[in-house]
C-alpha cells in the first residue's frame, strides 16, 4: 500500500492584524477620496504644487483621526508622498525651485529625532537596571501614613519620572510600584483616585522637558525648522512651572473627589540597588547626560548632541547593547518624523499661507487666536493621539504666526504641544489612560470627568496667564 506524505500543518502567524472594523474601512475610503478631490479639481488660488501637498495633507488628516493604518504608517507614507509630488524628484512637473528630496528624507535624522533617541534609550536602561522601580520605592517613603499625602507623593514621582522617560514606560512601572497599594485600600472610589494619580500624573510630567513626549519634539522640530532654538534648560523653565500649577491643581481634585479625610496607608517599601559594573556606568552615563541637558546655556553644547553622545557611550561602554536599539520605541521617532516632514512640506509649498487665507484670523487678535489654537489641540488629543494632533496643527500654527502681528512662532509653537499633552479625557486618549482603566479600578465617567477638568483648567492657565509669564522672565 503505497504510503502518503502529509506536510505538518503550517503553524497559524500571530502577528496578523485584526480586520478592519468599519470606522478604519471608512477612513480608508474617506482618504481616497481627499486624496485624489484637490488632483481632480481645480483649487482656487493655488499652484498645482500647492494642490499636490493639499491632497497629502488631507490625506494624513484622515489616516491619524481614522487610525485606519498605523499612525507611523502614515508618517512615512506623507514622506515617500511628499517626495513623489511636490520634491525635485515628483512623478510631476515641478518647479525649478521645488524643494530637495533629501529634505523630506532628513527628517527621519533630524537632531531633535536623535534627542529623542538618547532619551528612549536612557529611559530602557533604567528599566534594564531597575533603577526607575528603585527611585520610586526610595521616593514614596516620606509620602507614606495618610492616603492623600501618598497620593501627592506618586503623581510626583510619575511626574519627575515621565519628564525624563516616556509616559506610556512611567505609567507602567508606578502601577508595578502601585500594586501594593491599591491591595492596602478599600474597595471603591479611593483605589479609583490613587490608580487615576498615574496617568494624570504621567500626562502632566510629560511636558516638563524636551524628551517628554512626541509633542514636545515636534515643536522643537518645527521651530527649529523656523530658525528659532530653544535650549533643554528654557524649554524646561517654560513648562516646569505649569507642570507644577497643573500637578498641585490635580491633586487637590482627585483627593476631593476620590480619597476621604483620615484614611491611611501603612507600606514596607523596599530599594534593591543594582551594584554591578555595568549597572554603575549606567548611573553615571544618564546622571552626566542630564546634567549635561539641564546645562546646555553653560557649557554650549546642544542639547541634540549630548543625547546622541549618551547613545555612544551606552554602545561603546557595552551597558546597552544592538538588542536594546532594536527595543526603542523606533514607531515614535519615525511618527516624529512624518510630523516634521510634513511641516516642511507644508512650508516650503505655501499651502500654510493658502489654508490660513481661508479664515479671517488678523481679525481675531494674537491672544484670540492663542486661545482657539489651545483649544483645538486640547480638544483634537483627547480623540486622537497627541503626536497626531501636533502634527496636524504645529505647521498650520506657524505659518499663522508669521501672518498675525503681535503672535509670537515660539509662544504658539510651545503652547500647542502643551495643550495637546492635556488631553487625557478617555481611555483613548493616551496610553496611561487606557493602562489605568484596564486595571479595572477606574470608570470612563470618572476618568473623563477628571481629564476634562484638568485639561481645561490647564489650558486655560496656559493661553492666559504663561505668555506673560515667560515674557516678564525674558524666555521670548
């Protein structure tokens, strides 16, 4: 009996992306369309260069609101389109004077990218070495006793943590910290307060420096794009202090809402220190580099340079090594990068001056228009990603303020990347959020109730009160 050969079954993939569901199908269809309606159709008033980028430039709109491919998959797809219709090298026909592929290309080595290289990969060594678990137990001890003051003490430390660190890697390493006590509360709206501390925490800490988060490097990038540098240390004196105000007014809201008078928290909190030699030269590499950062007006060396030199000596000294770059959170970088590109697309093809010409925004007023652009970016990062909403409205920003007296490209720069970090309303809208509602301690009501509360609060102190501020401190 002649014997049959069966192949093994092929094992099924894991890795495969789940099927659309209807809002990305319609996003997909809905980018189509945007895309090819200004090729189509005669757009008054701009060049057929300037039509190429506004179908790129709807284009992304759709796909970072929709999501309905990766939001690093449209970063890169704006650059390989930038460079196909609007560079030196288009499909098309282009003018003499059409800008460089290479520019497009640049972007994704911009030196705020390599900033935020040197700062993801700090961030993954005090992981690999636990020093962040570690400063957190040695930070909390003196916030221990009462449930309010150890409130206070963890979105502190969430906030000096996720100044230096990402908030989604902050989040996740407190709620590792926070474990014990939530198990030390009762039931109820007291663990709902202390597990909404983190995220709200996270988000806020985020803009305290230049590597906080992706808006942060955005507006970086798109000033720096401008001619206008801003160093480590003035971006930090800009923030820092909103941070504060926005930290303590946070607090006070969820300990009224959350955490009653007289309750208590009792916590053995234990520091085990890494003392092995790679562990140390870890210590002293992100000690220097901080220091290094927070001293750029000192010694005069970019704050671009000492975190690409951090990423040299981690390699060199062998502390991280090729596995760990593979680790970074390279889809952030590129996403940055888009964002970038995008801007000097929507520069360098006067389609920043185009779409501000639609609107009478000279009749608003500079503090008007600071106001509205605060809102919008608060309102479009609690839907949508907050590196997605400054990269839509950074660039259209900047042009705006070259057009409107009395609006500084700094002020509304830094304004916007701050008031999209606000936006924590939803599970959506952020990482920390959606890892602090998967614990299963926090509702959607409290959460957004929360959110709505500080983003407003915080951005209203931010169009109204930190302008003047940074003018009488002579930042601008």
């Amino acid at each position: 009996m002649p014997q049959v050969r069966t192949r093994p079954a092929r094992p099924a993939r894991q890795d495969r992306r789940p099927p659309l569901g209807k809002k990305e199908r319609i996003g997909l269809v809905l980018a189509v369309v945007v895309f090819l309606a200004p090729l189509l159709v005669d757009v008054p008033d701009l060049d057929p260069v300037g039509e190429r980028m506004l179908s790129v430039f709807l284009l992304a709109i759709v796909l970072w609101v929709t999501e309905a491919i990766p939001l690093v998959a449209t970063a890169v797809l704006v650059i390989g389109l930038e460079i196909l219709l609007v560079s030196d090298q288009a499909l098309l026909a282009v003018p003499e004077d059409s800008p460089e592929y290479s520019s497009f290309l640049e972007a994704l080595a911009n030196p705020v990218i390599i900033l935020f290289l040197g700062g993801f990969l700090i961030a993954d060594g005090a992981a690999k070495y636990h020093l962040d678990r570690n400063l957190a137990a040695v930070l909390i001890r003196p916030f221990t006793g009462s449930a309010r003051t150890t409130v206070l003490g963890l979105m502190v430390i969430t906030a000096l943590l996720s100044m230096f660190m990402s908030n989604t890697a902050t989040t996740a390493t407190m709620f590792a910290v926070l474990i014990p006590i939530l198990g030390a509360l009762p039931q109820g709206r007291p663990r709902a307060g202390v597990a909404l501390s983190i995220p709200v925490a996270a988000n806020v800490g985020g803009i305290g420096t230049p590597v906080g988060t992706p808006p942060n490097a955005i507006a970086l990038g798109a000033l720096a794009e401008a001619g206008y540098h801003i160093s480590f240390a003035q971006w930090m004196l800009m923030a820092v202090p909103l941070m504060l105000v926005i930290l303590l007014a946070a607090w006070l809201l969820l300990i009224i809402l959350f955490i009653p008078r007289g309750l208590g928290i009792d916590l053995d909190m234990t520091a085990s220190w890494d003392t092995d030699r790679k562990a140390v030269i870890f210590y002293a590499i992100a000690a220097a580099t901080i220091i290094l950062w927070m001293t750029e007006n000192l010694h005069g060396l970019s704050a671009n340079v000492v975190g690409f030199l951090a990423v040299v000596a981690l390699l060199v000294t062998q502390v991280m090594d090729g596995s760990d770059l593979g680790r970074l959170s390279w889809p952030v970088l590129w996403l940055v990068a888009g964002g970038i590109a995008l801007g000097d697309g929507v520069g360098s093809t006067g389609l920043d001056a185009w779409i501000l010409g639609l609107f009478r925004w000279e009749s608003m007023g500079a503090l008007v228009v600071l106001i509205v652009m605060g809102l919008l970016g608060l309102v479009m990062s609690n839907v949508i990603s907050h590196s997605a909403a400054s990269n839509l409205l950074i660039p259209l920003a900047m042009g705006l303020a070259t057009g409107i007296g009395g609006l500084d490209p700094v002020t509304i720069a830094v304004v916007l990347a701050l008031a999209c970090s606000l936006g924590m309303s939803l599970p959506i809208s952020t990482p920390p959020n959606a890892i602090a509602y998967a614990t299963g301690e926090v509702s959607t009501a409290d959460m957004a109730r929360t959110g709505i509360i500080v983003g407003l609060v915080g951005t209203v102190v931010l169009v109204l009160v930190m302008p003047t501020f940074w003018s009488l401190m002579g930042l601008l």
